[in-house]
C-alpha cells in the first residue's frame, strides 16, 4: 500500500517537471542568443537580436505565470522536508511568486532595453561618449524602478538585490561593507604609503597574444576545467555562461597585449565560474536546481580561482617558470618573489576589473552607494558621473581621466543588473571561509599547488559546494560547508596577512 501511495507523490511532480523544463529550454535558448551577441554577432544585428531576445523573455515569463503552472505547483502534494524535491517546489514557487507580480509587458521591455543598452554601451564606452548612454541608462533604470515597485520589499533595493542573491537585504549589505571599511581602508592607506617603486612592471612589456592565450589555457586546464564541455571565445568584457546543464559551460576573456594579467586573471575568473558550474549535479539538468545558487556564490568560486589560488605564492612556485618559457627573452631572470609580488601589486586605479585584490572591494562599495542612491531617489543618471568621481576621489584617491575609465567601464547598468555588483565582495569575503575551510579539511590543498596541481581542492569544492546547484539556500549553503555562518573576519584577517607580508607592515 505504501508503495502504491508513493509512487502516485512521485508522479504528481511529472507534469510540473516537465513545465519547469520547457521554462528552463526557452531560458537556455536565450542565453545562448545572449552568448553569440556578446562574442560573434555583427553590430548590426543588434536590433533583430534585441526582439528575439524580447519575445522569448515574454514567451518564459508567460509559461511561467500561466495558471496553468500555478495550478500544478498548488496542486503537488507537499515532499519531504530537505529532499531535492522539496528545494524544487520551494524555488519555482519562488520564481513564479516573484514572475507573476511583474506584467509581461514590463519583462519584455525590460529585455529589448537592456539588450539595445548594452550594444549602445559597448560603443559609448570605446568613445567615453557619456551623452550617448545616459538616455539608455535612464529607460533601463526606469524599467528596474518600476519591477522594484511591483515586487513591494522592505527597500526597493533589496527587489533588486534578491535576484542575484537570495535573502540579501541592504541593511545586511551595509553592515558587510561597513566592517570591511573598517578593515580594508587603513590597511590601503598603509601600503599606499610604502608604493615607492612600480611592483607591477614586469607583467608589462609585449606579450604575444597567441602565447597568452596557450598559457591561459593550460592553467585553468590544470584546474580542471573540461573542455569536451565547454569553449573559450573573446568578449569586451569576459563572462561565462551555461545553459541549464553542466555539459556546455562556455567562457570568454579579453587579451591585453601590453599587459599580462589582464587576460590571464579574467580567464581565471571565468574558469572559476565555469568549475562550479560544470561541478553542478548533472540531475538537477532542466529543472530549477540547476546552476550556482547565487551570484555571491558564484563570485565566491571565481574570486577562490583568480586570488586565493592564481595570485598565491604556492601557485607561482609551480608557474612562474612557465610563464618564463612562455614568454622566452621576456621575463628571462624573474624570479618568484618578483612575480608574486608583481600579479599583487598594490595601486589604486580606475578599473574595477583590473583591480588588486586590496583595492577591489572600494571599487564595489562605491557602485553600491551609487545604486542604493538611485533606487532611493537621492541620486538621479544625469548627475552619476560626478557622483562618481568624487566617490573615486574619496576611496581611491584618483580621478578619472575620461567616462570610459569612469561611470562607462562597467556592462552591468546597461543590462539592468542592479543589485549585482555587491555580489563581487559578497563572493570575495566567501572566497576566504571556504578556501580555509578546505585547506584545513585537506591540507595537502596547498603542496599540490605548488606542483601544479589541484585536484584535492576542485574535489573538496565539489563535494561541498558545486554538486549542489540550488539545493540549498546561500547561507545554509556555506554553514553546511565551512560550519560557520557567512563571516568577514576571515577576508580581512587574510587581506592583513598578505599584504602586511608583502609591504613589510610590521
Ligand atoms: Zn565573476
């Protein structure tokens, strides 16, 4: 008889599932869209790519409203708590409570602005042509107001922070930075005062751009990133992407050949994302549970790859003699200490993306004082680029030569992704707990990077993190992996330690 009932509960997810699955297609196919805009496709495809992209955010977000799909999910008879069937039913509820409060009109306007936006910004940004983005910038932030109106939280900006993490709120994102300000901001001015000599110059000079790629390649191969399952293309601005299952989980980097880090550490990065993303339980394909639980997350696993792993000195122990050989006549008589202390140089600059890893997070916090100022009516686009510059000045100390360098570096307000940026220090501050949490699980983390190899530290992140897609909430998540709730000790204990090491602190 037990039997019988269980298999009529099982069953009675199948129509559901299977809803859900056709979202997720309509979702993947959009992303695949949104991949060959941003690598392959001609500029002047933007307008025919913009309405395809539209109709199929509409078409999703109609499925996903339809009563149709709220009849199953009220209908479904309630799973056992802490089953992957549970977290499904508890995230596509999420997701259709959150879609069916949004009119399908603003979802599909929202998704052509951000797409013309985003091909507007990439060439205001080549021109620093302030005055052509503004206006864009001002219909997507409209078009982000008003989907923060319709979803009624606490501070409108908490609408949007929810999105890319699940449970953030502004008020728990100003207590985040305002202990990180604590720690961070005198421990800049520190080493600012010892920046006598350009640490960073030998990455400079010319640098084949077909040897920076070969070398790129092999690092993130000796990470564990799986080709047969993925691709790496050039993009603007480099980002990985997948399409709802870990087989085919793509990345993109941008070469610089002037400079060595800037291609090298994006490709990192976006390994990074691309090893949680490939790491994900292959059941979970097509279904809500598929992907990285949250941008904070996510950026925590990019941030582990890029600094605790790439910009470490067990690394470089195992690398800095082939980055030698690749680059003969070069680099010849660089040592180690010279490189380490070269990928961590120290220097306040514009770009967020190219910051060091002591600066970065005053780059972040910036861009959300300017969000929650905007969301909260202070700040309005016209007046951004001075808002800007004077945050640059305040935290940096450095004004910006021109927009490009400025308020235009970044893609994220071109697609509508307020609320985003705090995820790149939400995943710094993870980055540090869960990279403890291994090396003290498994030592032998640490000698295997010094020869090159990473495995024990790719399985403990598997294991622990990347298999579980969307199972878990973020929070519980990291108190499953590290046994300690989400914590920035830990961040500026380890900022101290490497930088008061590397600048003679004391
Ligand atoms: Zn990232």
């Amino acid at each position: 008889m037990a039997r019988v009932i269980d298999e009529r509960v099982n069953n009675d997810l199948a129509p559901l599932k299977e809803r859900l699955a056709t979202i997720g297609d309509l979702h993947s196919a959009a992303s695949v869209l949104a991949w060959d805009r941003q690598t392959y496709m001609p500029e002047a495809g933007v307008r025919g790519r913009a309405e395809q992209l539209a109709t199929l955010a509409r078409l999703t977000h109609e499925m996903l409203v339809s009563s149709e799909t709220g009849r199953l999910l009220s209908d479904v008879s309630e799973r056992e708590p802490g089953s992957d069937d549970a977290a499904l039913l508890r995230l596509a509820r999420r997701e259709h409570g959150r879609a069916i409060r949004l009119p399908a009109r603003l979802v599909e306007e929202t998704s052509r602005a951000t797409a013309l936006a985003e091909q507007v910004w990439i060439r205001a940004r080549e021109e620093s042509d302030w005055p052509l983005f503004a206006p864009h910038l001002e219909r997507v932030l409209a078009l982000k107001q008003e989907e923060a109106g319709y979803l009624d939280a606490e501070h409108p900006y908490d609408a949007m922070l929810d999105r890319f993490d699940p449970g953030a709120s502004t008020q728990r994102m100003r207590t985040m930075f305002d202990e990180l300000k604590e720690g961070i901001v005198p421990l800049v001015r520190d080493v600012s005062a010892r920046l006598a000599n350009d640490r960073a110059a030998p990455l400079r000079g010319e640098f084949d751009e077909s040897a920076q790629e070969a070398f790129g390649r092999n690092v993130i191969t000796s990470f564990g990133y799986d080709w047969s399952r993925g691709r790496q293309d050039r993009a603007v601005h480099p980002f990985c992407i997948n399409f709802g299952d870990p087989d085919d989980v793509r990345i993109t980097t941008r070469f610089d050949p002037e400079c060595l880090s800037v291609a090298l550490f994006a490709t990192c990065h976006e390994a990074g994302h691309a090893l949680y993303e490939q790491g994900v339980d292959p059941a979970y394909s097509r279904t809500p549970l598929a992907g990285g639980v949250s941008m904070g997350v996510h950026e925590s696993q990019s941030r582990l790859w890029e600094n605790l792993v790439a910009r470490s000195r067990p690394f470089w122990t195992y690398f800095h003699q082939k980055l030698r050989d690749a680059f003969p006549g070069i680099l010849d008589g660089v040592d180690l200490e010279t490189i380490y202390s070269a990928v961590n140089a120290v220097r306040p600059s514009e770009i967020r993306t190219e910051a060091d890893e002591l600066t970065y997070d005053l780059h972040v916090l910036l861009r959300f004082e300017l969000e929650v100022e905007l969301f909260e009516g202070s700040l309005t686009v016209k007046d951004l680029p001075k808002a800007w510059n004077a945050k640059m000045e305040e935290y940096l100390g450095i004004s910006p030569k021109n927009h490009a360098l400025g308020v235009l570096q970044d893609t994220h307000w071109a697609d509508g992704y307020f609320g985003y940026f705090p995820s790149y220090t939400v995943g710094n501050v993870l980055s540090v707990q869960l990279f403890d949490a291994a090396v003290e699980e498994r030592p032998e983390i640490l000698p295997e990077m010094e020869v090159g190899e990473f495995g024990s530290l790719l399985e403990w992140l598997r294991t622990n993190v990347h298999r579980y897609g969307k199972k878990y909430e973020p929070d519980d998540l990291i108190q499953r992996a590290t046994g300690r709730p989400p914590e920035t000790a830990p961040y500026i204990r380890y900022l101290s330690t490497k930088f008061g090491e590397l600048y003679d602190l004391g």
